[in-house]
C-alpha cells in the first residue's frame, strides 16, 4: 500500500509541471505625444500652449515649462501658460515636459520669437494724375532695431502687390480708380521681426467735367474739297478743348493729332465720295472726350478757277467750208499757264486734239459724238493750276462757215 502511494505521488507530480506559469510582472505605463503652439506674441511676452498628454492607465498628467533650457513652471495642470518680461527680437526655445506616477516622461521642444520694434509712421497722401489715374504716395519708415521689412498693399479691401525687402525705398505707386467712387488705400510695413505698422487713406473720386456738346457742319462742298467747322466746347472746369478731325476713320491730318481752332479746309478728296466726320473734343488736363459727327457726299465736279475761262466753245457743222465736224475752244489765257487734264463733249472724252496759243481744236467727230454734242451742246475741260484741279465748264454753238 505504501508503494502504491509513492508511485501515485509520482505521477501526480509529472502532470503539474506541464501546466503554463502565470507573468505578474505589472504592464508598462506610457504617455500620448503632443504638440506646442504660440499665439500673442509681442514684444516682451508670449502664451506656450500644447494638447493633452494622457497616460496609458489614466494616471493625472502634470505638466513642467522650460525656457532656454530654464525652469519657469512645474506642476501645471492648465495647457497652456504665459511668459513676460522677455526680450525684444529674440529667439527663445522652449521644453515642456509631460510627467505622470511610474511612467516615462513625454517631451516635446519648439521655438518662438519676439517681436522687434515696428516700422515708423508712415502716413499716407494721393495725388489725382487724371480723371482715373492716382498717385498713392508716404514716406519710407524706419525700424529702431535694424530690421528689414516689406509692404502688402491692399485696394479697397482686396491685395494688390507685396512690396519685397528689395523695393521697401517704393514709397508710392500709380493706380487706376473709378471715377464717382470712394476708394480705400492700406499699406501694411511688416518687419521680418514680425512687428507692423499699417496705415490706410480713403478718398473719393469726383468725376472729371466732361466738354460740352457741340455742332459739326459741313460746307464749300466741291469734287474734291470741302470746309468743316464746328461750335466751340468746353470743360465746366475751364481747362482748354483741343480738337481731333476724323474723316472716313483716319485721323486728319495725322494720328492722334488734337489742335486748336474749329475749322478746317480740307483737300484731296475724291470725287462723288461719301465721307463721314467725327470730331472728337478733348480736355487738354483731364482728357475727357466728346464727339459730333457730321457727314456729306463731294461732287462731281472740280472747283472754278477763279480767273481762267473758257471764253468761247464753237461746234462746227459737218456742212462748213473749214474744220467741218470740229469743236473749237478759246480760253481766256494762253495754254501756256496752265496743263490740260481732260476733256469731255457731253460725256465722250475727247482725246486727240490740236493746241494753239490759247486754243484748242478737236480731230473730226464721229456722227453719233457731233450729234450728241449738237443737242445737249455742254462739255468741260479739267485744268491743273500750281498742282490743283480745276474744271471749266462750257456750253457750245453751232457755226456754219
């Protein structure tokens, strides 16, 4: 019996050491990461803040501050806290550690820096180049610390252009506005401390006169010339008018040309041609603008010359003695003073004729141009004078010699 129960004991000892052993070794306690943030940054002060650390076994975090390396806060149970008395324009690295009971601590590092002294006063001043042009205009400020800077400038509430640390000696810009509109200017001098200074200017742009209506008429209409005259205009403003003449979409007598007075003769215009007129009057400061238009139609005729004359225009019947089936014509001076160009028997040009002193004969006209001048007896000549056109009408009669 009593090997028996040595034997059992044995055994009951071989199946106890294939059980598995039980680890009460405590788990290991651990802290969240976080991160640390800066706002009200001045001169002088800053508030550090950073997000909750929480502990693996929800243990209470406490929290401690460190300023270069400095200890300013321990103990802290808030997330955030504020530093003063610091110094100006200066760089500061900061440490907060995160500490709860049997765990590792968790710490994180940033840096901030403090403001520098903020740009001088720069008040700001605009000058009207014209109805919608301004000049914006301020003195270059200046940075007691030494700072560099730059501008933002923003145009009635929206950016408009940034200024770099290059161009901070531009202290004033051109701008086009609205005429009849109020406009707000704010330049903004940022030092690359991070201190600014803003200035800003509204004005309101009252519109520009524009000149007066006027009258454009046409008259002396010729073949080939006519006058254009027009009433005068004005600017409620008293600035002067001048004047741009338009015919047929060119600029007469040149491009853009403005002139005083408000006539004009115009030559070189081509026989029964429809023109039209648009004179453009123009404030000479404000360069506000006003048209009139006209129009007219030349003739078909060239100008009278006022001392050459066709004195006599004799046809010939086709029954005389001498020169049958010719036309004759007489001027009142000698071929000489002048250059014949054309001329028409009713409306058959006559090119093959005969010159005297002051006369010229036609070669014999066929029967159908000698009837035709028989009964409608009118014709002219076009004659060139000093490089102008003139047209001599006459009227014939019939001579039996």
């Amino acid at each position: 019996m009593f090997l028996i129960l040595i034997v059992t004991g044995c055994s009951s000892d071989s199946t106890d050491d294939s059980m598995p052993e039980v680890d009460n070794t405590p788990d290991e306690i651990t802290l969240s990461s976080f991160e640390i943030e800066f706002e009200d940054i001045s001169q002088t002060s800053a508030k550090i803040m950073w997000t909750k650390v929480t502990a693996s076994n929800n243990n209470a975090v406490s929290y401690s501050l460190f300023l270069d390396d400095k200890l300013q806060a321990e103990n802290l149970s808030e997330l955030e806290y504020n530093v003063e008395e610091l110094d100006i324009n200066t760089t500061y690295a900061v440490k907060v550690v995160a500490t709860a009971d049997d765990a590792k601590d968790s710490i994180n590092t940033s840096e901030f820096h403090t403001l520098g002294t903020p740009p001088s006063a720069f008040p700001i001043t605009y000058e009207l180049i014209a109805c919608d042009v301004v000049r914006i205009e301020w003195q270059t400020p200046t940075v007691e610390d030494g700072s560099d800077y730059y501008y933002k400038i923003f145009i009635n509430g929206e950016y408009h252009e940034t200024y770099g640390s290059k161009t901070t000696e531009t202290t004033s810009f051109t701008m086009v506005v609205t005429e009849g509109e109020e406009h707000t200017i704010k330049v903004i001098a940022i030092s690359y401390s991070g201190a600014e200074t803003e200035e800003e200017i509204t004005f309101f742009r009252e519109p520009c006169p524009l000149p007066t209506d006027f009258e454009v008429s046409i008259s002396d209409i010729t073949a080939t010339s006519a006058t254009i005259s027009w009433t005068p205009s004005t600017s409620a403003d008293g600035n002067t008018v001048l004047y741009l003449l338009t015919i047929n979409g060119v600029d007469y007598p040149t491009e853009n040309h403005f002139r005083y007075g408000t006539t004009k003769y115009i030559t070189d215009l081509e026989r029964n041609t429809d023109y039209e007129v648009v004179v453009t009057a123009r404030a000479q400061n404000t360069y506000k603008t006003k048209e009139s238009t006209a129009s007219f139609t030349t003739t078909n005729d060239y100008p009278v010359h006022p001392d050459i004359t066709i004195s006599e225009a004799k046809l010939i019947t086709p029954d005389s003695q001498y020169f049958p089936g010719q036309l004759n014509i007489t001027f009142s001076e000698e071929l000489a003073n002048f250059e014949i160009n054309k001329w028409v028997a009713v409306d058959y040009e006559i090119g093959n004729y005969s010159t005297y002193t002051s006369s010229v004969s036609s070669s014999v006209l066929s029967e159908e141009n000698y009837n035709s001048l028989a009964a409608d007896k009118t014709g002219y000549i076009l004659i060139e004078v000093d490089g102008v056109v003139y047209q001599l009408n006459y009227e014939v009669t019939l001579e039996t010699n």
